[in-house]
C-alpha cells in the first residue's frame, strides 16, 4: 500500500508505542499463562481438551474470521465501489447458520472418535491415507496465503501508525516499520503459539476478538459524529455518483446481485470448514456452546461490518473524494477525526484502533499457524511414520509452525524489498483470493457425513479433486472473456463446488460404498 501524505497530518506521539508495547506483552504473558495450565499431550496442544466454553469459543471462531485484509480491505473496497460490498455483510449470518448446522455434528465426532484435524473425520468415514492428503493439501492451500498475507498486514499497520520513523541500516541492510512491524508480529505470534497451543491461541482470540470487535464499532461511530449525525450522513451520500449507491450489471462488474448472493453462500461456508475454524468445534465443551456461539456469531459481526469497518469506508469517499490508495481510508479516516474530536483521549483511541486492526491479523495467523502445524502433522507425517509416538508429533508440529513463520515472513519481506519478492507475493495474493474457493471443496463431503451418508470414498475424492481443478483452471485462463464474464457471475467457489457435488453424486452412484455396520456408528455418535 502506498502512503497517503494525509496519514502524516496527526502526531500520535509516543501514544502508539506505548499501546502496542503493552498489548504484545498482555499476549506474551497469555501464553505463557496457557502453557503453565495446559497438558503435555497433543489434544491438549491442539484442541485445549475440548473444554472451551462460551465466551471463549465465540470469541476465538470471530477473531479467526475477522481478518485484517477484512478491516483494512473491506472499507477500500467500499470506498471505490460504493453500497454493493457492503452487502458482503450477508455473508457473516450464513456463517453463523453454518456453525450452528455442522459444527455440532463435527465436534460430537471429533469427541467420539478422537479426531483432531478435518483430515481425520473425512478419512475416518470413508477410510484410506489417499482422501486424507486431498483434504490436507486443500487445508494448507487456504492456509498458507492467509498467514502470508495477515503478516504482511502487520507491516503496513505499524507502518501506517508511524510514517514519521526514519529507516534504521543495520549491516547495510534498511530496515523500516514496515519491516519491524512484519517481525514484531510474527515472533510474538510464533512464541504464544509454540509454548501454549491451542488453549493460548484460544484465549489470546478472547483479548483479540474484544479488541477488533470494540475498534470496529468504534470506529464507524467516530466517523458518523465526524459528519455531524446520521442526517447529515446521509445527505452527503446522496451527493455521491449514482453508480456508487445502485447494484452494478454483471456484463461490466462483480459488484452485482448474482455475484454478491453466491459469494456470500459459499465463502461463508469455506470460511467455516477451514481447518482452523474445524478444530474449534472440536474443541468446544458442548453442543449448547457451540449453538450459542454460532448466534452470536451472526449477530454480532455483521453489526460490526455494517455499523463498523463499511460505513468507514463509506464517509472516506465523502470526506476524500480522491486518494491514491483506498485501503488506507479506514487509517487517514481515524487518524484525521479522533484527535480532532477528543484530543488526548482521540489519540490513545485510534492507536487502540490501530491496535486492533493489528490484533485481527494476529487472531487469524496464529489460528493458521496453529492449524497448519496439526494439519500437516496428522495427515502427510503420520501416515509415512504411523509409529511416531505423541511427544515426537507435538515437535513435529512446532517444527511446521516455526519454518512456516519464518519463511512467510522471509517472502513479505522479499516481497517489499526486491522485484523477485514482489512478483512472488503478488501471485500469493492471487491465491490468498482463491483460498476460500480451496477450502470449499469440503463442505459436501462435510454434509454427507453429517446428514446424508450416501457418499464413497471414490465419489468423495473426485468432487474435492474436481472442484480444485476447477479453480485452478479459472485461475489459468483468467484473461479468456468467457471466463471473465462468468466470474462476474457466479461465485468461483460456487461454481466450483457445483461441479464437485455433480462429480461426487455421479461416481458415489457406481463405487463401493461404506460398510453399513460403519455408517450405522458414526449415525450413533451423531445422535
């Protein structure tokens, strides 16, 4: 993201280093706290005992969910396209329906049978060590993008919080904010996962999910005062282009009802099965937690998308009608109108703001890092060492974890500093915006489990494999017209999971099925 002179325009002082400082230290001593009340096993490293209960597990599946491209790019997209994204907001209810309809089931099987990662229950149902490395390898395709990319969001933050700190050298090497913030937020993050696990994660999640949620709402209420009231808001809205206010045709933009309506069905339905997101059902106490969560879940963020991140977006194109990058308005909006409006205290609320949009990419890399570690534990290194006794997977996983986050953060810093770095962190992006249509692909395999049980293993297999295929192939002929008209469409992930249920009905119709005295004992710890 480029910097916008106006960014400048506030000194926050030393405000920002003070607030940051004590948070990283409130995160340390989290984890540490989760170490010294956690077990040496690895469902307890993984899934906190499957003892989660409300306020935690509520608080850790939204602070997953709720990325800082989520607040930092939504109110961008906002700002250059008008009301239609704010419809994304949809979305986050179907979510939540999601949680309600598949978490439950999930953790009952997770408890029952000992599962840790999505690898185990689809394999565990339909059996062998093939079907459980297409789920892993769809797992760590929506996986690896989104640390990449939640670390990289950590830079442009603390960049964004001190654009008046000059560059150190240090053995030739310039290293600026950006830089500082990237490896700041990487090592804390690595730490607390290392040392806690899954109860760490889980209650860093709860101080995190507090923080983003309070800045968002925070923040959409300092820039409605800013405009002098909701009336005032909206006459000035009914000043902007016509386009920006009505639904778009799909033969010229993305930003229509077709595109908007599948989208928000099946990336909130990717964005649930996602292995992070699974291990949490397993994880919660009971089916009454999960539940509740799940209506919390649709409540809550959508306030906060509507009322919070959106509406920031929003004001910013009535307030700057031109910027040179529109991701940066929910940072010039805070750092123009909170010191304006409260002074001191303006100041110490945007750097909690700051804070929190930093906390949302924290929340959602160390819940990634977590999963990964688990992932590619349980379902690549078990089945080539099945032997491997509990100690030497748990280091196993902290081995994944800690190679993961260096080399991330190795990629976001080429990324910044060379040519080769950027082209390499471009073609991240690419797949960061693919990842949901990756992690799809589970969810009819998901709902086969669950509810219908009528699925094979073989049938299973091809729809995962030919929903990835699809994806790939709209990745590759992305410049072909067609293409670009269907995308514009139908949702990738939807139209790619169309493809998978077709593939999945079709060859489960003339392949061996389950045994039935199998399927007959997941139905009993299903019910």
């Amino acid at each position: 993201m480029g910097e916008h002179p106006l960014l400048a325009a506030t000194d926050l002082g030393h405000t920002p280093i003070v607030v940051m400082v004590a948070y990283l230290l409130i995160l340390l001593g989290l984890g540490i706290f989760g170490y010294l009340r956690g077990k040496a096993t690895e469902e307890d490293y993984y899934l906190a005992g499957r003892g989660q209960g409300l306020l935690v597990t509520s608080l850790t599946i939204m602070a997953t969910f709720f990325s800082g491209v989520a607040l930092l790019g939504f109110p961008g997209m906002v700002y250059k396209n008008g009301i239609p994204p704010m419809f994304l907001a949809l979305n986050l209810p179907v979510a939540g329906a999601a949680v309600y309809l598949l978490g439950n089931g999930i953790r009952k099987l997770g408890k029952a049978r000992g599962y840790v990662t999505p690898g185990d229950m689809i394999a565990g149902y339909y059996g062998g060590s093939a079907i459980r490395i297409v789920v892993a390898i769809l797992g760590i395709l929506y996986v690896l993008p989104y640390i990449i990319i939640q670390i990289k969001a950590g830079g442009l933050l603390v960049g964004a919080l001190f654009p008046e700190s000059a560059s150190l050298n240090i053995l030739g090497i310039e290293i600026d904010m950006f830089d500082i913030g990237a490896t700041a937020l990487s090592i804390v993050t690595l730490i607390y996962v290392l040392v806690g696990g899954m109860r760490s994660v889980a209650w860093t999640d709860v101080l995190q999910g507090c923080l983003l949620l309070s800045g968002a709402m925070l923040a959409g209420l300092a820039v409605m005062i800013s405009m002098g009231g909701p009336e005032a808001f909206f006459k000035k809205v009914a000043e902007l282009d016509p386009k920006q206010l009505t639904m778009q045709d799909p033969a010229s933009s993305k930003w229509n009802p077709w595109w908007i309506l599948t989208f928000c069905m099946f990336a909130s339905l990717a964005s649930i099965v996602q292995p992070a997101q699974w291990m949490r059902f397993y994880a919660a106490r009971s089916a009454k937690v999960l539940r509740r969560s799940a209506v919390i879940f649709a409540v809550v963020l959508p306030a906060c998308f509507l009322f919070g991140v959106m509406l920031v977006g929003l004001v910013g194109r009535v307030v700057h009608p031109e910027i040179a990058d529109p991701d940066q308005i929910a940072v010039l909006m805070l750092r123009e109108e909170l010191p304006l409006m409260l002074g001191g205290l303006g100041i110490v609320l945007v750097s909690i703001i700051m804070v929190a949009i930093m906390a949302a990419s924290m929340s959602t890399a160390d819940s990634n890092l977590h999963a990964l570690g688990g992932v590619l534990t349980r379902d690549v290194y078990d089945q080539y060492k099945p032997d491997a006794s509990e100690r030497e997977r748990a280091w196993v996983g902290r081995i994944v974890i800690i190679v993961t986050t260096l080399l991330a953060l190795l990629i976001v810093s080429l990324g910044k500093h060379t040519e080769f770095g950027k082209g390499l962190l471009e073609t991240i992006a690419e797949f960061f915006f693919l990842a949901m249509a990756f992690s799809c692909q589970l969810v009819p395999a998901a709902v086969d489990i669950l509810y219908i049980r009528r699925g094979t293993r073989a049938g299973a297999m091809a729809g995962m494999i030919t929903g990835a295929v699809v994806v790939l192939a709209m990745l590759l002929f992305n410049k072909d017209p067609d293409v670009q008209m269907i995308k514009r469409i139908i949702d990738l992930g939807c139209l790619a999971v169309t493809f998978n249920v077709l593939v999945f009905f079709a060859v489960s119709l003339y392949t061996r099925k389950p045994d039935p005295e199998h399927v007959a004992g997941f139905k009993r710890d299903l019910s």
